[in-house]
C-alpha cells in the first residue's frame, strides 16, 4: 500500500482516485452488445456467453432439478448460516415500511402518498471469482416484502453451465424461482430489452463488475431504472491510536480480496497505527488463499496521515467510500459527520463483514464516489410513490383563484379554464 504523509488539499483528487475504467473507455463495447442483443434477442445473449463465459447454452432458466440438487449440495451448517443471515435481513428490511401520509393542505384539499411495488425487477448476481449468494439475500428479500410481481435473477453460469449451488439454493429460499444462467454485460441488456425467453424488467439492481455497471448506466437511456451504479468494492477506515491495528488489517484485506480493481484506504492521525497495519497487513495476507488478488487490489490501495480529525473528515467526505469503518476515540464526531458514506461501521467490534452478511443492513452500495448522491439498496429501491390528491368544492373555492393567476402569468390558458369552469358551476 501507498503510504502519504500529510497530502495539501489540492492533491486529494489524485490521491483519491479509483483504479477504475472510465465509462468512456468501455462504453464502444457495452453499446456493440447492447444492439447486437436488441436486434438478435436470445441469439445475441447466447453468443456473448460462449465468448466471456466459455460455455454453450440450450437453455437460459435454471431447473427445478437443478434447484433440487442445489439443496442437497449445500451443508447443514451452511444452511443454518444463510437461515440466520435471511432472518437478519427481513427483519431490518421490514422495519423501512413506511404507512400512508396524509395532509390536509388547507380546508378541502386532502392530498396524501402511498407506495406501490415496482411489478418488475431484475436482480443481477455476480458469479465471476466469487459466487456472492449472500447478493441474493440482499436484493430478494427487500423485492419479497416490497411485493414486486415479477422478479428476475440472473447470474453467469461456469464453463460446465452450472449456477453455483449456494446460488440457487439462497434463490429458491427466498422465493425467487426465475433463475437465468446469464451474466455480463448480456444479462443486462437482455433484462433492458427483453428477448423470446429473458423477460424485460422497469428496474434491473445488483453489483458488479466495471461492464456490468457500465451496461446499468447505459439501459437507463432506454427507459429501465437502476438501483445504482454499483462497481468494485471499496473501504475507507479512518482509525487512531486507540485502535486494534490487527482488526483493521483484516478489514482492509477483506475487501481487497474482492477484486483486483477493489480499493482500501486508510486515514490516521497517527503514524505509529500506519506503520503497526502496515505490519499486520504483511503477516495476516501469507494465508489468503487469495493473495494474488489481494496483492494487485493493495497496489491501488493507500495509507494516509494527516494531522487533525477535521482534516480526515473533509477527506472521507471528499472521497465518499461505500464503506466505512470508524475506530477511533471520538466515533460520534465522524458519525456526526460523515455526509458521504454508503454504509458506515463503528467500532472495534463492527467488521465491514457483518454488512457484507448478517447484521441486516444492505450491502448493495454505492461506489465510485456515488454515495455523493445514492442511496445503498434497501426497501424503498423496490417501491415507487404514487401521490393522490382529493378536492371538494369547498377546496376548489379555497385554492382556485391563486391557479388561475398563477396559469395565466405563465400564459396557459387552458389551465387557468379548467379552474374558472369550475368555480363558475359553483356561483
């Protein structure tokens, strides 16, 4: 890792840059399959998985042989976890529902906003280095309670067509029973589209790679909502001498090991913490069984002093991670703070891991500096508000004659009719 001392504000922005493609530089080939896939439907998807995918497909839809060997593939203990994880999730997920609100505006005007489900949906399920079934909980569970008619879950298959088992198995827990062996960049544009057998969604949401989040952005120019752009992962933590130097190797490394294009930073306002993670960072990574990985992820990673608490906010605020971990001896100033985070951990005992599993919060998140401006995955992604609004006569007469000024400075007749036809019924 990069170790900076004290940078001037003038060099954050390069400091704080992702490894990541640009949109621009990605954007020629997501467009070549996005119209190859428009025109050609299931020919396109199925010939852009035996290119990135290596495999032939007869058939998209997973089985529900495949889905019954899935089951028994899985352990007891396994099980057991992922039933703990599925309780966490609901339970925290229920909790965002929100009742009905109402206001009478002013007498006669009742005017109130409900949510309605989004009745199609596609969740994407990255199954490249890692098979993140624990994606499947944190995406299906908030469509089940949401209500959303229709959901979609594609997933790329391996060189056999096979969907990892864990996969499918958290799937079918969670009720999902469309299960697509279809990854990439042809998973996104087959839910945009819609092809003979890939159904077309309203909203499409999940992680993945650069592509697949470049896929995201572009289907909203054809009228499909996402969640958010959601790339590769990220860690910030901010940590001083009071810190364990041990807990926080291990966090950094944890969300190394994600991706080669993954991110970890940490900032201190001491230099004895830097050079004590630095230490525990080159003994606890001899074990990973993904090291290589670790490795090119932690040459894009940084280790940043700077001098006072104030400072380091302004910089955490600047970057804007998907995660941050918070140890230090005064958390409420950071908690306090922070204004750019997808999802903050505080304390010694609060590992980015929980997030990532079973503590019940979400870990779809926004990367890339979106947290600026998105909101992780949660309830609300699955809802839409549909606002109604009911006037009585006594209403009409109490508002109607600020519409028809109103209308007619902006020249719109019409408008300012619709009002005064009304008012003249009541005279």
């Amino acid at each position: 890792m990069n170790k900076i001392i004290n940078p001037a504000k003038s060099e954050w922005s390069t400091i704080l840059q992702r490894p990541t493609q640009t949109i621009e530089s990605i954007e020629e080939t997501v467009l070549s399959i996005f119209d190859d896939i428009k025109r050609n439907g299931d020919d396109g998807v199925k010939r852009y998985t035996s290119i990135f995918d290596g495999v032939e497909l007869n058939d998209f839809y997973v089985s529900d042989t495949e889905i019954r060997e899935a089951k028994l593939k899985i352990s007891d203990e396994l099980k057991g976890a992922i039933s703990l994880a599925k309780s966490t999730i609901e339970k925290f997920h229920r909790a965002q529902k929100t009742s009905k609100i109402y206001a009478e505006t002013i007498e006669g005007v009742e005017c109130w906003q409900e949510k309605r489900a989004i009745q199609k949906v596609g969740l994407y399920i990255p199954g490249g280095t890692a098979p993140l079934f624990s994606s499947v909980l944190m995406l299906a569970i908030p469509a089940q309670i949401a209500g959303c008619k229709e959901i979609i879950l594609a997933t790329p298959p391996n060189k056999k067509g096979e969907i990892n088992p864990a996969i499918i198995y958290t799937a079918a827990l969670c009720g999902i029973t469309k299960i697509i062996k279809v990854g990439g960049i042809q998973a996104i544009a087959g839910l945009t589209f819609g092809t003979e057998t890939i159904p077309k969604v309203y909203k499409i949401l999940g992680p993945g790679n650069q592509f697949v989040t470049a896929a995201k952005q572009l289907s909203t120019k054809y009228g499909v909502a996402i969640d958010m752009p959601a790339g590769p992962s990220e860690l910030l933590v901010v940590a001083d001498e009071t810190a364990n130097a041990s807990f926080i190797a291990s966090d950094l490394l944890s969300q190394a090991e994600h991706g080669t294009d993954s991110q970890v930073i940490l900032v201190s306002t001491s230099l004895k913490m830097l050079n004590e993670v630095t230490k525990e960072i080159e003994f606890q990574i001899k074990v990973l069984s993904r090291i290589k990985i670790v490795k090119q992820a932690l040459e894009n990673s940084k280790l940043i002093l700077v001098e006072t608490n104030e400072i380091a906010l302004d910089l955490i605020n600047e970057y804007g991670p998907e995660h941050l971990i918070i140890c230090t001896k005064n958390a409420n100033f950071y908690t306090n703070g922070i204004q750019n985070a997808g999802s903050v951990f505080i304390g010694n005992y609060t590992p980015e891991s929980a997030g990532d599993y079973a503590s019940g919060t979400n870990h779809t998140l926004p990367t890339n500096g979106y947290s600026k401006a998105y909101s992780g995955v949660n309830l609300d992604s699955f809802l839409k508000s549909i606002t109604f609004q009911k006037i009585s006569k006594k209403g009409i007469q109490k508002i109607g004659n600020s519409i028809e000024l109103m209308a007619q400075a902006e020249g719109l007749d019409a408008h300012k009719n619709a009002v005064t036809i009304r008012l003249n019924s009541l005279k």
